[in-house]
C-alpha cells in the first residue's frame, strides 16, 4: 500500500476520497491549503477558508488521519491573482481553476507532498486516470469522469505526465449523489455541505469588487451592433498570406474589431476590464427588444461592444487560435507536426458539451476550427481537446 497525501478542502468530494483511500489500505495523511486571507471582497460566508479549514480537520480527526495546513498564500497571489488582474487589464478572460490546478495543487503542493515522503497526491476531483505501456512507455491518460454533469477533467488540461504520474482521483468513477451518500454513511460533517462556488480557494466573490482592488473604475461608452453590421464584418476581405492565398484557417478564427461610430451609444459602463465576451449581467442597460449581451470589448479605447439576443451574429465564430507557447499537450506523444491536422472533440468552457473540431498545426500555433460555430470565444480562456473522453491537451485562446 502506498502514503498518500490528500487534499483536504473541507468538501465533500475530497473528505470520501480519503475515506475511500483509507478503506483499500493506504497511508493517509490530510492537508488542507490556506490560499487566501483577505474577506473583504468575499459575499458573506460563501466558502470562507476559515471554515473549510475548520471541516477538513474535523474530517481527518473522523477519519483517524494526521492533519496539517500549509500556507501557500504568497504562491497564490503571484502565480493566480496577479496574473488575473494582467489578464483582465488587457480584456482578457482568465480561468483561474485550471491555473490553481497547474501552478498550484498540482504543482507547489505536490511538491510539499512528496517531501512528506508521499507516493502519490490524491483530490477529490471528478476525473479519472488510466495508465497503459505503449511503445515500451509508460503513458498516463487523463479520463473524464463518470459523472456526466460533474466531469472535472477541463479543469485539469494543464497537467503534465510527470504530474500524473503521481496523482490519484478516488471518486472519479462515482456519481455525486453517490459520494454524499457515502459521506453521510460515516457521518463526515461536510456529507450536506453545498459545493463551493465562485474563484477557487478565494470563494464567491463580487468580481468588480475584486477587480478594483488593483483595476481601477473607468467610465466608458457601451456601443450596440446591429446583427447586421457584425454579419457584414464577417464578410469583409479574407486575410490574404505573401502568395495571395486566402487563409481560411485565419479568417475562422478572427476576432471582430468593431468602431464607435459603427453603432450607438446605448450606456455607460465602470471599465471595460470587467467584461467579457458573453456576458449579460452588469450592463444596467434596458428598454430593448432582446437582452444585450457583451460581443466584444477594447480596453484600449475603453468600449464594450454588444449586441441584442444570444443569437447575435457577433458572439460566433468557427475557430480560435493557440499561440505555440501557450500550446500543451497531456499525451505528448499524439502531439501533431507543422501542417499536420487532428480530429478531436473539443470544449471552450467547464461542463460545454464536446463539440467535433480539427486541430491545425502551423508554425506559430494551432488552430481548433469547431465543425459549428461556438458562442462567446474568450481569449483569455483555455480551450481543451479530447478523444475517446481523454483529454489530450489543451491551450490558452489568443
């Protein structure tokens, strides 16, 4: 049997899976990550770490498990919120859950762990892994997990083999309705508590309120596009590469950039740093036929762009673009060669359905071209590409 670290978040997810690692024989030891002190921006008694901190520990002490708290706070604001406030000051939209993953449990934290002299670092996250041996290699495959409407796997497509190699998902294969049975059965304290919601490790927050804290409030012009402009825009000249040859690759994926002057000024907004593309609440804009919803914004010119109904023309497009640094692939060894091209399954958001899509590999990145169009591409975002339910790899959208 193996020692095996678990990431106690005073959940109910992570406290089964140490029970259940406990139950097949493992050495378990419980420890709990104190990421964030500031409850100023936290809506009251969302997921306070105080008390999670409190449950994890209660959970360990149930379950005769040694328990331990590390503070990885500093790691966490230099590696999760200042890139966040970077990313959102240039109109982009981070995904700070697969960033907490890749740069912090699975990272930092699996290191404090094998210091402990762990074998493997356990989660309790709803995914699964397989190991095969191909090519006398030993390959880690990161499966989604059996239940449909909880799969975690996007929010761990930043995870290398190595890191893999080392982790275990005790209840990846069970149903959550399943996991609060078993914790309710031995009457773990976190077997009713709600799952947590909001930025991970930080809570539910008011995201201005968070965003202010270095963004600061900048009155600027909300623009309405007609349906028509933005169809218009999409017809516009197709980029044409040194030989005069059309890319289609490149116009899929395009981002529209639109003028003031090409709509009307409908309201105001505090900065448009604190939208993003799809986005329906905050805009304190009424009196419309449909709901408005957020197609595009430019920090530059400090102007949010949206347009009526989430139909609007201006939230699709076909394809996006991965720059080559922010390309990563889990399966290194399916990684696709320069004019190479991949069908996958593909996803641009936690808990979107998986749509068919083809990678294209060119040679300043890669681009996933969706068989139909996809609503609200964000740069900023990470998109993820599977077969089979195994995620492949994944990128962050330019």
């Amino acid at each position: 049997m193996a020692k095996v670290v678990v990431g106690l978040s005073g959940g109910v997810d992570s406290s089964v899976a140490a029970y259940l690692l406990k139950e097949q024989g493992h050495e378990v030891i419980g420890l709990f990550m104190k990421n964030w002190h500031d409850d100023t921006v936290t809506i009251s008694d969302e997921c306070p770490w105080l008390e999670d901190s409190n449950d994890a520990m209660l959970v360990a002490d149930k379950l005769g498990i040694p328990f331990q708290t590390v503070d990885l706070s500093n790691q966490y604001k230099e590696r999760i919120v200042d890139y966040m406030f970077d990313e959102y000051a240039r109109g982009r939209t981070p995904n700070p859950d697969v960033l907490c993953n890749r740069e912090i449990k699975f990272d930092v934290f699996m290191d404090i762990a094998l210091e402990l002299g762990a074998d493997f670092v356990a989660t309790g996250h709803y995914c699964q892994k397989t190991i095969s041996i191909e090519n006398g290699d030993e390959i880690h495959h990161l499966i989604g997990g059996t239940d449909g409407n909880k799969d975690q796997s996007y929010f761990l497509c930043q995870v290398s083999q190595k890191q893999l190699a080392k982790t275990l998902f005790p209840i990846g294969h069970l149903l959550k309705p399943k996991v609060r049975e078993i914790a309710a059965a031995q009457d773990l304290i976190t077997a009713g508590k709600k799952d947590s919601q909001g930025l991970c490790f930080i809570g539910k927050v008011r995201l201005p309120d968070f965003l202010q804290q270095q963004l600061q409030p900048k009155v600027g012009d909300i623009v309405e596009i007609a349906a028509q402009t933005s169809r218009e825009k999409m017809l516009e000249l197709v980029p044409v590469d040194s030989a005069g040859k059309g890319n289609d690759l490149v116009t899929l994926s395009r981002k529209r950039k639109y003028q003031p002057a090409e709509g009307k000024i409908v309201g105001q907004h505090q900065g448009a740093h604190y939208f993003t593309r799809g986005q329906r609440k905050g805009l304190a804009v009424g009196g419309t036929p449909e709901p408005l919803f957020v197609i595009e914004t430019d920090v530059d010119t400090n102007t949010i762009y949206v347009g009526q109904g989430k139909k609007h023309p201006g939230l699709y497009r076909h394809g996006l673009f991965v720059t080559a640094a922010e390309v990563h692939w889990i399966r290194e060894d399916l990684e696709i060669e320069i004019g190479a091209t991949l069908e996958v399954m593909a996803r641009i958001r936690y808990r979107q359905a998986l749509e068919k899509a083809t990678l294209h590999r060119v040679e300043d990145g890669l681009y996933v071209i969706f068989d139909e169009e996809q609503s609200a591409i964000s740069p900023g975002q990470f998109v993820a590409w599977y077969r089979d339910n195994e995620c492949l790899g994944s990128g962050v959208i330019a």
